[in-house]
C-alpha cells in the first residue's frame, strides 16, 4: 500500500524531465514571441548653445481691404477661414449710383465731341474766308481759340471719364492676391462708405515670426545666423530660413525685435499663433537621448533604462530642451553610457512579462 501511495503521488523522473522539457519549449516560445527592444546609447555630444525667445507668428502679407465709394453691399462672397485667389470678387457694393456718373461723364464726352468738331469746321472756313479776303484776321484768331478750347473741353472730359469708369470698377471689390479670409468686417445689407473695412486676409505660404531679443543677447545672435522655431500647440520645430534684426529698440522695453522667416509649407500656422525661438549663439556638450525615448506617466517625464542583463527599470528624469528636433538634453535621472528603450510602449510590456 505505501508504494502504491508514492507511485501516485510523486511522478517518475520520465515525468520531471517531461515538465522540464515542456517549460524550455514554452520559454523558447516566449522569447521568441517578444521582440527584442530597440535601444539608444546616452551620451555627451556638442550641440548649439541656442538662446530662447518668446515670439508670434506674423504673415508677410497681410491686409485688410476698405470699400472706395458709397454704397449699400449687395453681395458677400466669403467668410472667414475660406480660402481666395488673386482676383477674385469678394463683395459687391450696389453700382447704381456710379453707373449713373459713369453716363453721364460719357455723354459729356460725346458732347465734347460735337463741340470740337463743329470749332474744327468752323476754324478751317475762316482760314479760308480770310485767305480770301473776305474776313478779318481777328475773326481767325477768334475761331482757333474756340477750336482749341473744345480740344481742352474734349480732354478734360475724357479724362471725367476715366475717372467715372475707374469709380464704377470699385463698386466690385477683388481679392489682391490668394489666400486666406481671416476676418470678416462686413454684413449683407449694410451702407459702405469709403474707408469702411470689409475683409482681412493674409497669404499662408508667406510666413514669419517675430521675437524681441535683450540688447545683450544682439552681439551673438547677430554673430551666429542660424536659428530654430518651435510651435508648442503643433508639436513642431523647424529651421528658421533667414534671420532679420530690426534697426530699432523698444525704449521701455530695450529690445530688439528680430524677425525669422519660415519656410513654406508649415501646416497648422496662422497669425497670432504663439512660438519659441530659439537662436544659436555657441557650441557646448550635453547629454542627449533621442526625443522618441521620453515618456510621460501623468506628471512624471522618465526613460525606460535596459540594463546590461535585459533588466528594464522606469526611471524619472529632468529634461531640459529639444535639441536638433530629435534629441532631449537630460539635466538629471541618466548617465552617460546607459542604454534606454526608444519604444516606451514596448519596453512597458517587457517589464510586464518580467523585465527581460
């Protein structure tokens, strides 16, 4: 009875090396069912030394378009945020009132007309009279003096004209190159009078952003042309294109305003928009590791760091600035030499199954 009790109680060595060989195959099968992380070595390397300034995004072209006659609006073709090509109508104020002068300054041209060509007639008869004996030299100077004020009355009436066309072409107020309608100043209905704004709109191809940079900091900006901006609300860093400093100081202020045009193409950019420039000023070393690599539990910024073994451990770190758009200065939590995951996510899961 006792053999058969530990017969079933306790398996066979055949059995242990069953289970054994069972817990190899299922580890063999985990591993290679986890891939392996991808990491990043931490270390020193020398960067631009940049100097920080707050700035705002500013469009080149940027304008706001005013009616230049009276008028009752008639039509409002766009509102804010649609977009415009150069010379398209944008409002139409109602031309009664202008085609009416532009009438009349035509039917004032063609009376100009009829007068100069009656003084036209009337001059070549008295030359003729005259030669002939038959009028006096002064009846000739009477009548080149009348042919040439109706040339001076056909002239000035032409030139009514022109301004009368001019006028009535306001009354159809176009777009002065393409873009966007940022705001819009005028309602369907309402009485323009000239000088009455009726819509802002900038180009969004054409943008730049304006800092104010310390008197002290001018030197070494001025010295060192390259320059970075970064958009907070986008999550985006690009390179400034050119670098523009103002000749001129705030005097309660003393700074400078320095302006950095941005290159074409930036998604999500609209005037106004807050932005940080960043402008480099020296070189210096620092301990860096890639951007992808930070991750963020709530209000903690860490690094998942793989030690030499496999062991992940999340460990907090104080970081500083971007540095290049990829990379992260560490002030503090990391070491020189030490290797972090750059797949966050992943290492979270490894740590999960066992650190490994």
């Amino acid at each position: 009875m006792p053999a058969m009790i530990t017969q079933d109680i306790f398996p066979s060595r055949a059995a242990f090396a069953g289970f054994a060989l069972a817990g190899v195959l299922a580890s063999s099968v985990a591993a290679a069912a986890a891939p392996a992380l991808r990491t990043a070595q931490v270390q020193y390397r020398e960067v631009d030394q940049t100097y920080a300034a707050e700035g705002v995004v500013e469009a080149v072209k940027q304008s706001t378009v005013a009616a230049q006659i009276p008028g009752r609006v008639v039509a409002v073709n766009f509102d804010v945020g649609d977009r415009v090509k150069k010379g398209q109508v944008i409002v139409r104020i109602d031309p009664t009132e202008v085609n009416q002068a532009y009438a009349a300054s035509q039917a004032q041209i063609a009376q100009a007309e009829a007068t100069l060509r009656n003084a036209k007639a009337q001059f070549e008869r008295t030359q003729m009279l005259v030669k002939q004996k038959f009028m006096s030299p002064a009846a000739l100077d009477k009548a080149q003096a009348d042919f040439h004020a109706a040339e001076a009355q056909l002239a000035a009436a032409k030139a009514g004209g022109g301004q009368a066309a001019a006028t009535r072409a306001y009354a159809t107020v176009t777009a002065p190159y393409s873009g966007v309608v940022s705001a819009r100043l005028v309602e369907l209905g309402e009485m323009a009078v000239p000088g009455k704004p009726l819509m802002t709109g900038f180009d969004p191809s054409d943008l730049r952003v304006t800092a104010s940079v310390p008197q002290s900091e001018l030197d070494a900006v001025r010295k060192r042309t390259g320059a970075s901006v970064e958009f907070p609300a986008l999550n985006k860093r690009v390179q400034a294109v050119r670098v523009s400093i103002l000749p001129a100081a705030d005097a309660q202020t003393h700074t400078t305003q320095v302006r950095l045009d941005l290159p074409p193409g930036v998604e999500g950019l609209y005037p106004g928009m807050f932005a940080r420039a960043y402008f480099a000023v020296g070189k210096v070393k620092k301990l860096l590791i890639p951007a992808a690599a930070v991750a963020k539990r709530s209000e903690v910024t860490g690094a998942y760091v793989v030690g030499g073994n496999g062991e992940i451990r999340f460990r907090q770190l104080r970081v500083g600035e971007a540095a290049g758009g990829d990379e992260v200065e560490v002030l503090a939590g990391l070491a020189s030499g030490e290797k972090v995951a750059l797949d966050p996510v992943a290492a979270l899961e490894a740590l999960k199954r066992g650190g490994k």
